[in-house]
C-alpha cells in the first residue's frame, strides 16, 4: 500500500460500505499485504484477485466466506481509485 494511504481511514471506509467486523476486515488486509510482498519478492507482475481471495480463505484466522473476502478487497480497490491511489491495469 502507498506510503500517502491512511490506513485508519481506509479500515473505517471498509467497516461503513461492508459493515463487516473490523478484526477480520484487518486480517484480510494484512492477509493481502502478506500475499502482495511474496508475489512481489518472486518478481509477480500481475496478481489474479482469485489467487489473493484463496490465499485469504485459506488461513486459519480468517472466519469469512469467499464472498465477504472479495467484498472487502473490492471496497478497498474503490477507496484507493478514489483517493487516486491505484486503478485498473488495461
């Protein structure tokens, strides 16, 4: 995530639009982060979202469905795009 991304709002975003709770909102998070840093570290270049959403799924700490995953992630994608802190690759 960038540098300039405020995270506390970011998390509070999330919580209003999903109305999920906020510990598993900030372990799908770190989650993601974890997932992004190791695809990074092999040289990944393009990621694909069921890939990250399995990933998430699979840990043990995490306790939402799929569907819940993906909702986040997609909340957050909207958060960053309106801030102008990431978009869509063509």
């Amino acid at each position: 995530m960038p540098a300039s991304l405020n995270e506390q709002e970011l998390l509070q975003f999330i919580i209003n639009q999903t109305k999920l709770d906020p510990k598993q909102i900030q372990l799908v998070l770190k989650h993601e982060k974890t997932f992004m840093d190791k695809a990074e570290q092999k040289g990944s270049r393009e990621i694909d979202i069921d890939d990250v959403i399995d990933y998430i799924v699979g840990r043990p700490d995490v306790k939402l469905s799929e569907l819940a995953v993906d909702t986040i992630l997609e909340t957050e994608m909207s958060f960053l795009m309106k801030n102008g802190l990431a978009g869509y690759m063509d």
